[in-house]
C-alpha cells in the first residue's frame, strides 16, 4: 500500500489506521469483544500487524488487550471526559496565554482564522463533520502557537478520546454556532495581545463543552442500558 506521499505504508501502519477508522466510526462499538484472528480477517492481513496495532491503540486508551480473551474497545466514561477536560480547559488556556504574549502578526495567525472561517463555512452547510475537522485544526494550531512542547504532548495523548466522545455526541448537541464566536474572540484577543482575556475566554469555552459533552455522554450511557 502507498500512501498519497508516495510512501510505502506497512501493513501495520495500515492495520492501525484502519482499526482506529473502525473505532472512531462506531464499526468497533465501544464496550463491544473482538478475536485478533477476527480483526486481522476484517483487514485481511496476517495477526501480526494487527498485534502491533492492537498495542498502539491500547496504548492510546482506545482498546484494552485481555490475555487469551482478545480485545475490548474502551468505552467513553462521562468520568474519564470530565478528567480530560479538565486537564485540557488549563492547558490550551496557558496556550492562549502564552500565545497572546507572542506578539503575532496576521500572518502567524491565518492557520487559525483559515479554521474559524472553515467552521463557519461548515455551519452554514449544516456539516458537522467538515466542522469537527476544522475544530481540530483550531485547536491543534492554538497549542502550536502556545510554544509550549511539553503542553502540545500532553494535548496531543488526549486528543483521540476527546475526538471519540465528540464522534458519539457530534449528531446530539445543537449546531456549534457558539463555539465559533468563542473561537473568535480567543483569536482576536490573541492579536490584540491580551493574554487574560484570551486565557478566560478560552477557559469558559473549554468549560461549557465540558458540561455540554458530558451531559451528552450521561443520557446517551441511560439510554444504551
């Protein structure tokens, strides 16, 4: 296989790819059992790619490996979110902080407009899942210009479960017209170099999506018992 780069992509890599598509789209429901022998005749591959997926996604928190019972696909704790987000509301907030002290001009911030202006492309064609991509981008590149690396490594051994409870609930929650304003107004504060005001700005947002996914995760837990 060979990726659009031209690279060649190994069996495993392929294996980890596709298995994580398969989780994130709810084809591996969370809770759900699966043999290793089953998964490798989804992918069509030999066991042994797949074991070295299946450790690489365990790793990651999205499937728990059960000596001489196979695999089972980690669900999504309203509790382990709560967590998360917590960790996640001060880390991008310092991120906005530091970022705000940067001095940026408009050419350091256009990754980050070009995202605010491709979620609100995404509301105005009803697209949740263009919106998500572009959510991500946003706060990928938020953490970025923070400079912190260890924040960003942090950020990033978060970010599957973040985007797994986002892929349950995306189709829940009302049309995220909000997090775009907020999306702006940590933008703006960040060029007009307030750092308090991007900090608290992006603390409250981070702390509304927190109740909101929440929520979310606890009536959806009721109705699947």
């Amino acid at each position: 296989m060979t990726s659009r780069s031209g690279k060649t992509v190994s069996n495993a890599q392929r294996a980890l790819h596709e298995l994580r598509a398969m989780i994130f789209s709810g084809e591996l429901a969370a809770g759900s059992d699966h043999l290793e022998s089953e998964l490798a005749a989804r992918l069509e591959m030999s066991r042994t790619p797949v074991r070295e997926a299946v450790l690489t996604l365990e790793g990651q928190g999205l499937l728990e490996l059960r000596q001489r019972k196979g695999v089972r696909i980690s669900p999504v704790s309203p509790d382990d979110m709560r967590e998360i987000y917590d960790v996640l509301t001060e880390l991008e907030s310092l991120a906005a902080e530091h970022a705000a002290e940067a001095s940026y001009d408009d050419g350091d911030l256009a990754q980050l407009t070009a995202a605010i202006d491709d979620m609100d492309a995404a509301i105005d064609a009803e697209d949740r899942e263009a919106w998500a991509a572009a959510d991500d981008r946003f706060h990928a590149e938020l953490v970025r210009l923070g400079g912190n690396q260890r924040v960003a490594s942090i950020v990033g051994m978060m970010q599957d479960q973040v985007r797994r409870a986002r892929a349950i609930t995306l189709f829940m929650r009302p049309m995220p017209v909000q997090s775009n304003e907020d999306h702006r107004l940590v933008c703006q504060s960040i060029r007009n170099g307030n750092a308090d005001v991007a900090r608290a700005t992006h603390r409250a947002h981070r702390q509304q999506s927190k109740e909101m996914l929440v929520g979310l995760l606890e009536r959806h837990r009721l109705r699947s018992l």
